[in-house]
C-alpha cells in the first residue's frame, strides 16, 4: 500500500492552518449577526467545513485508504440515526403527560 | 539530525509485512474515532434536543463564558494539530530532532489549553456555577433551569477535556521514544495512531466552540 508513505507537503500543512484560522475568525464574526433560524446552520456549517479540512489533511484521509472515511462516516451516520430518533420521540410525545 | 534509525522496528510476528502491520495499526485506531464519534455524540444529542426546548437557558448560560478564551483555544488547539501533523512529516523526511521539537510544541499546546480550562473552570466554580445539584449561583436574576445548561457545559468540556489529558500523556510517551530514535522514515506508526487521536479532539473542540461559547 502505497498510499502509507505518502508525504503531505509542507506548504499544504500551512495553507490548511491559514484556513482553519481564517474560519475561525469567521465563526466569532457570524455570531455577532443574526440570521434567524440559519444561526445554528451557519455556525454548524462553518465548524463541518473546519472539520472536513482537518480529516482531509491532518489526519490525512485525502491519501489514505478509503475505507477509512467509510467507517467515520459510518460512526457520523448512526449519529444522525440516534438525533432523529430522538428528536421524533420527543416531538411526537403528548405535552400533558410528558415529563419532560 | 539523523536519518538513520537507532533502533529499527521489527514487524510483529503476526504480519506478514510493515505495509499491513500499518495498515491494520490504523484501522484500529479509525474504528476507536468511531466509537469516540458515538459516546461525544450522545452528549451532542442531548444538547441539541435540550438547546430546542429551552433556547433561553442556553442564551443565558453562554453569557457566563468568555468566548475569547474559547477562541484562544480553538486556536491553540488548531497550532497543535498543526505541529502534531508535523512531527509525521518530519519523521518521514528523517529529520528526527525536528519531529521531537514538534512533538514539545505540541505538547505545550496542550498545557496551554488545559491552563485555559483551569482558569475558566476555577472562575466559574468561584461564582458557585458549579454542576448539577451543587449549583450555588444567586447573584443575578437568573433562571429557574440555568443549572441544565452548566450540566452540558461541564460533561462536555469535562469529557474534551480528559480527552486532551490523554492525548498529552501518550505525546509524552511518544517524545520518549522519539528521543529514543524509534521513529524514522520506515516506521512511524505511533505518531500517525496517536496523530488521529489528537486530531479527533481538535475535531471536537472546533465543534463545541460554537455551540457552548456562541449561542445565539
């Protein structure tokens, strides 16, 4: 396997930290804002493009074998799943006699 | 600076060579993240959940913190990724002393933050903004479930933050082995394996920055 002696130059190592800084001003700067109902989106948004930067590069999935995006994306999906299931238990539940 | 290794490694006995031996080392480690994804997760969900029925609480609660310690950690954080993923880059051009110089910068990085974290906790708990049932704050008009809201702060960043911990500890034991000269352009495995793990909690600060430190 090729792919694990691959070595990420030294310039893309900055670049990426430049981004991820420069996003991180942007993250403070959008939250002084309001957007309504995008806030989270927004906020979220900007985190999940400094996420995707940092698995790409840092942790090198871009070069490496591509079954390991599958299996974090995987652990990212059954995220989703348990968010959903819960967010349908909780609002499909009758006020008057929930605990909640 | 030496390109040749004072110890080299010898593949363990159940590979049949160094390219499975790593990729097997690093499959493991991905299905850790995975598991990591998924406990960090829970507490996502519950915030999320909780964040929708009562936005008010969060809205006051984040007022307690300073997001610009948030955001010099968030920064902290990022460098340290940044020396991490350097200390595998020098390893594989062979330039040992630089790899072992990262791995000190990263390791101060993480000081930093826990340094940070100690301020930030020992404020708080010095105003009686402590967890759970020991929430003792009555200065202000505050609300009635203000204490949900440091509940989440507290598993959260607590969790991160034991996280960070031992991620400084097995730093630690890799600026030993690469003082050592364990590590060099045909084996650095170590480095890429706790390199992942170190990344993972960068992964997860970047997302609990906004969302502790910056509730609108």
């Amino acid at each position: 396997m090729s792919s694990n002696h691959h070595i990420v130059p030294f310039n893309v190592y900055i670049k990426v930290l430049s981004a991820l800084l420069v996003l991180t001003v942007f993250t403070v700067l959008v939250a002084q804002m309001d957007f309504g109902v995008f806030n989270v989106l927004i906020a979220m948004g900007i985190a999940t493009i400094k996420a995707t930067l940092v698995l790409l590069f840092f942790m090198h999935l871009k070069y490496d074998n591509k079954l390991f995006p599958v299996i974090f994306l995987a652990g990212v999906f059954f995220l989703v799943v348990i968010f959903l299931f819960c967010e349908f238990d909780i609002m499909t539940r009758i006020p008057e006699s929930s605990v909640l | 600076m030496s390109t040749v290794e004072a110890k080299p490694h010898k593949v363990a006995h159940h590979f049949d060579s160094a390219e499975q031996e790593v990729a097997a080392s690093k499959l493991g480690i991905w299905l850790f993240l995975c598991t990591e994804i998924l406990m960090f997760g829970g507490l996502f969900v519950g915030y999320a959940i909780y964040k929708r029925m009562y936005p008010e609480i969060f809205l006051q609660g984040s007022t307690f913190l300073d997001w610009k310690l948030g955001a010099l950690n968030t920064v902290v954080l990022l460098v340290s990724s940044l020396t991490m993923a350097l200390s595998i880059y020098y390893a594989q051009k062979g330039q040992s002393s630089k790899s072992t110089s990262c791995l000190w910068l990263t390791l101060l990085c993480g000081f930093i933050f826990m340094g940070v974290k100690y301020i930030e906790y020992s404020h708080k708990l010095h105003l009686g903004l402590a967890p759970g049932a020991f929430f003792s704050y009555t200065e202000t008009a505050t609300l009635q479930g203000l204490p949900l809201y440091f509940s989440f702060y507290y598993c959260m960043t607590g969790l991160h933050g034991s996280h960070v911990l031992a991620g400084m500890v097995l730093i630690f034991w890799l600026i030993i082995r690469s003082h050592k000269k364990h590590f060099g352009p045909s084996y650095y495995t170590p480095l890429e394996c706790v390199g992942l793990f170190w990344h993972l909690v960068d992964l997860i600060w970047i997302y609990l920055f906004p969302l502790l430190y910056l509730v609108e």
